[in-house]
C-alpha cells in the first residue's frame, strides 16, 4: 500500500473548472471518503488518481512515484497505477462466470495459472464469495455482483483500492450490510481506500477521514465526528448532520470560555475563532422546556422510530430542527432551553 497525494490538482472540462487546485494526501492504508452534491467534482477527482483522466494542471504521486505532472506531461498510464477500481455500475462481463470474471485481470497480464488460482481464491475468500464460484452474474443479487466487483479489484493486489458510489443502486437494507463488508474489508487488508458518495451516512459510518467538496474544492477535510461538532463553514454545518444556522451577536470571551447572543438569548458557545458570526444549531442543542428562553412554533412532526422530528420556527423567524420523545402537533408552541453551540466564523472567511 502507500499514500496519495495531489498537489495543486485542477481539471478544466472546456475552459470550465470541475477540480480547482486541490493539494491533498490520503495517507497509507486509510479509508477516506470524498463527500458532496452532484457536481462537485468529487468523481473527477477520483478518476484523475485512477488515471482516466489528467490533469489540467498540478501533479499526482503514489507512493514516491510521480504519476501525473500537468507541467511536465507526465501520465502514467491506469493499469501500469495498479490501482483498483470499483464501479457503481459493477462492470461484470455477463458471459463469464463469478470465477472467470474475478480472475480476468491476471489472464490479461499472463499470470501463471497455479498463481492465478491462488489469487481468485483469495480474492473470492475476502469478499465470502467462495461459493458462488461457477454462477453467472445474472444469477447473482445487487450485492453479490458488488463484491464480484471488488473481488476483481482485489485480485491484482492493488496499491489502493477506488469506490465511485458503489452501493448507490442497492436497497436501504444491503447498502447497510455492503458498509459492513467494505470496513470488514478495509480492517483486514489494511488497503488505502478512497470511496465517493454523495450519501453522508455511508461516509459517517465507514470512514477514516471525509472530504467535503463544493464547486470543485475541499472545503473540509476531518474525521466526522469533528465535521458534524467543529465544522469550519456554513456549507459544512447545513451539509453534514441536521440542524440550523442561526446568527450571533456580541461576542466576548473570558476566564471562562466565550459567550454570545443567539436567539435573544446569552449563552457560552464554544468557537476557536476570536469573532464569530453564525452558531450552529444541532438537535441535541436544543432541549423542550417550558420554561426554556427560546419560544418556537412547531411547523412538522416526523416519526423517525422512537423519537420524533420537530421542524420549528423560533418567535425570531429562524428555522430549528430539534427531537422529541413525545408527538407533538402542527400549530404547538414550545419553549426551548439552549445548550452551548459550535460557533463559526463570518462565511466571507469560508468556502461556503
């Protein structure tokens, strides 16, 4: 395995930017995720470390091999990368079996077959394919077509495995068993994996590191449990999570953390930024009082399952989204009592 690095990587699609410098490492054996709306260059970027692609300008290297160089021209062509590649479309050849279609990849290099064997074994092992062996793939579900997939990613041995969207033509509940199976994979193999969706439960549950892109830049790039409590922009807040961005006031900071004023209401937030602007609102925030200082009008009620979904409207007019244990109605007025937000700063010092 090793890791991969992009510096000052752009793609122009004629004369309009998908990719704008991007400068970026995935390390060695990490599962990152790339995360955005359609259209934000995140699969551009993945096909340009595939090698599908090059550069418009800035350089790519594997390891300590330089694969791409848009000054110098270099281009290292995809299957001299060894790089897998995994596909949302699963790319089986119908007329071969789960076998054969695994193993293709050393039949083209010309392995010798007892060490060809070894590897489709190998490669079926990993991925619980063993006995579907001799199926065709028309005999084979959503999911077992992915894992043939991946088998034949793994077979070559690759330096770093790439997912575009793999599980997006899949069912609610075999996505949720393929996320399994993808960090079973990656925690056994220890392989650099860098995974595209536009789902961000599938990267929540199964990544190192996300990268958050918008209009063809990283705007983030964290773990995600610090890119839903610290995230950097307005983008990332409202993108990640649920919940509501809201402006504060009046800032000040002392012996014992900052404070501000949100909804009409003082309160501590926490910020690393000296002057923050906009404080993001997470349900958990949010706590039904009716005591509570904040007064808000229910405006929907959703059951996700043992608790509820409240969409409001505060007595100020912002949107707020919190949860409750109990149905309330359409029309409601509740209190709310406000526990210490994340506090971000101006968005003209964001990507947002």
């Amino acid at each position: 395995m090793a890791e991969l690095t992009l510096t000052q990587v752009a793609k122009h699609f004629g004369g309009t930017p998908a990719l704008k410098s991007v400068t970026t490492t995935v390390r060695d054996g990490e599962f990152l995720a790339l995360l955005g709306p359609s259209g934000c260059g995140k699969s551009t970027l993945l096909r340009l470390l595939a090698g599908f692609d090059q550069p418009t300008e800035g350089r790519i290297s594997i390891g300590a091999q330089e694969v791409a160089n848009a000054a110098t021209r270099v281009n290292v062509a995809p299957e001299a990368r060894n790089i897998g590649f995994v596909f949302q479309s699963y790319a089986l050849w119908p007329h071969m079996t789960v076998r054969r279609n695994v193993g293709y990849p050393l039949e083209i290099r010309r392995l010798p077959k007892p060490e060809r064997e070894a590897r489709i074994d190998a490669a079926l092992a990993a991925t619980a394919l063993e006995p579907f062996g001799d199926r065709m793939p028309s005999d084979l579900s959503g999911g077992q077509r992915q894992r043939v997939a991946l088998a034949r990613c793994l077979v070559s041995d690759p330096t770093a495995v790439l997912l575009d969207e793999p599980l997006a033509n899949l069912d609610v509940a075999l996505r949720a068993s393929m996320q399994e199976m993808f960090s079973d994979f990656h925690r056994r193999t220890g392989a650099t994996m860098v995974y595209v969706t536009h789902d961000q439960a599938e990267a929540m549950a199964m990544a190192d590191r996300i990268a958050v892109m918008n209009h063809g830049a990283i705007v983030q790039l964290d773990t995600p449990e610090a890119l839903y409590a610290r995230p950097r922009s307005r983008f990332v807040a409202e993108f990640i999570g649920e919940g509501a961005v809201v402006p504060l006031t009046g800032t000040t900071h002392g012996d014992q953390g900052a404070e501000a004023t949100l909804l009409g209401t003082r309160l501590q937030v926490e910020t690393d930024t000296q002057q923050p602007a906009l404080a993001c609102l997470r349900p958990e925030n949010l706590t039904i009082a009716e005591s509570g200082p904040v007064r808000a009008r229910v405006e929907r009620v959703t059951y996700l399952g043992g608790r509820y979904r409240l969409d409001l409207t505060a007595a100020s007019g912002e949107a707020l989204v919190t949860q409750s244990a109990t149905r309330l109605s359409p029309g409601d007025q509740i209190g709310l009592a406000l526990s210490a937000p994340w506090a971000l700063p101006p968005p003209d010092r964001t990507h947002s």
